[in-house]
C-alpha cells in the first residue's frame, strides 16, 4: 500500500524483513506509480523489457538483466512494449543481513550504505556476465517458493551472498552532495499532496500553492522524475484507489467514481480501461 508517496506495505515480517514479489504481466498493462520506501529492492526482468525510472533517470530492463533500487529513491516501473513482461522483485530490509554488533565485517561492508554514505548504482546488471548472481537470485525464489526446512536461513545466508556479489562487481558508488536533487523533495511534496487530496478536484495552481513552487517548474520536475505528467499521475492515484474498493467493497461504481476524485462516470471508465485494460465491472469480477 501507498501513503503519501511512500510505500508503507510491510515486506515480510518485522522478525525476518524481506518479501519475494513475482508479477507476470500478460494484458501488457503493468504499472507502479512512483513511490519510494526503507528498503532495498532488487529487479529481474526474466521476459519483456520494462521501463523503470528511479530519481528522474530511465533505465530499460530486458529478460536476463537487473537493477538495485536503494532506500528512499523514487522510482516507478511501467510496461512500454506492449509485450507481455515477467519479472521478480526482491525486497529487503538491511537489518536482515546486517550485524547489530559492530565488528570487522559491519564496519567494512555495511556501515557506509547503512550511514547513507554509499549507495548501489542504478544500472543494468548483465546476469550473462555475472552468473553468480543469477544463481543466487534463482535459489533465493525457489527456497521462497517451496519453504523447506531451515529456508529462511538459507536465504539469508544466499542475501549475504547477493550483497558480497554486488559489492565485488564494484555496482556501487559513494553519496557526495553534488548528487543529491533538489528536485526529488519537490516532487515528493507534490506526490504527498496528491495522495492526500486525489478525491478532491484538483489543479495546478492549487498543487504549486501547497508546494510553494511555480506551476511551470513543478510540471517540469514531475515529469522528469516520474516519466508522468502530473494529471496523469493523479488519474493513476485515482483508479488505484478506485480498484482497492471495487475489490473490496460492494458499493456502486458511480459511487465510486465520485469518491475517488472523478466527477463525470463516463470519463472514469475511460481513464480505468485506459490504465487498467478492462472495465471496472471486469475487474471487480476478477
């Protein structure tokens, strides 16, 4: 689940922080708005290619390739082939593999990404030149999968792998302040405004007001960042919120429509099929 931009969905348990997620997108529809969260995030397209932009870059992801996402960047992943696409994301908290005692190995291969003083670069990873990982990654799903005994020991000892993998594929960099985005914050407060008010009628003038910015350069920023103009993102908002309560409630679909920001029902089935690739009825069948 997604409040105010960040990402609140608890991945795993507090006692064992990590969660496997396997999409397989065959309407070629497949969309996560932008959004940031605590943890690392590991992407492996195995089919189809995705579009995932992460601080305002775009990075194309092909079967057999990945990408590291770090706590707290923004990032956004979309189907733009119109092919379908299968991917795996893993998702984890540092405290799973990180030592609470501070010895050797917390001080030399962990503390300067824990102290936000390096982070892994946003690049694609070549699973045909970095076997290792491929294979690491594949035990890792299937021990989610089939959970035999002492499985979730045996991930973490292959999480500590992954980490030391990366490390020594040199897939990393150091956090100087030149780095850091003026426009990230902007765009968060923007994206944390909109999650707030989506169900109100919304426009620019109010969102640069609310975000003490021009309604020029806020458009810019977003749409840099996010690969979203801002009304599209907030149709976004609006039709994942809308298919949170068809699933979830039995209330009327006009009812609906008005309560998730739309104010014409016709418009709101023409944005949910255009977002979705069905119609509110066929999702809430589903």
């Amino acid at each position: 689940m997604i409040k105010s931009g960040k990402e609140v969905t608890e991945h795993g348990k507090k006692d064992f922080p990590i969660k496997l997620y396997d999409h397989f997108d065959q309407k070629c529809v497949y969309r996560v708005e932008a959004h940031w969260h605590d943890e690392y995030e590991v992407i492996w397209v195995t089919q189809g290619c995705l579009k995932v932009i992460v601080d305002g870059e775009s990075v194309y992801l092909k079967a057999h390739q990945l990408m590291i996402v770090n706590p707290q960047q923004l990032h956004s992943i979309v189907n733009e082939s119109r092919e379908p696409s299968h991917h795996y994301a893993v998702v984890w908290d540092s405290a799973l593999i990180a030592n609470k005692v501070n010895d050797l190995i917390e001080d030399k291969y962990f503390n300067e990404f824990l102290f936000s003083q390096r982070r892994f670069k946003n690049i694609v990873i070549e699973l045909s030149a970095y076997a290792a990982c491929q294979v690491c990654l594949a035990h890792i799903i299937e021990l989610f999968k089939h959970q035999p005994e002492c499985w979730e020991l045996h991930i973490k000892i292959r999480m500590l792998n992954l980490w030391a993998l990366f490390l020594e594929g040199s897939f990393h960099e150091l956090v100087s302040e030149h780095r850091v985005k003026t426009n990230l914050s902007i765009v968060k407060s923007i994206i944390s405004f909109i999650h707030s008010h989506y169900e109100q009628e919304l426009d620019l003038d109010e969102i640069a007001r609310a975000t003490n910015i021009s309604k020029e350069y806020a458009c810019r920023a977003f749409k840099k960042s996010t690969g979203l103009t801002i009304f599209q993102y907030i149709n976004q908002t609006r039709i994942r919120n809308a298919c949170y309560l068809l699933s979830t409630t039995d209330r009327k679909i006009s009812d609906i429509a008005f309560s998730t920001g739309f104010n014409n029902l016709s418009y709101f089935s023409k944005v949910f099929r255009e977002i979705k690739g069905m119609s509110p009825k066929e999702v809430r069948g589903v």
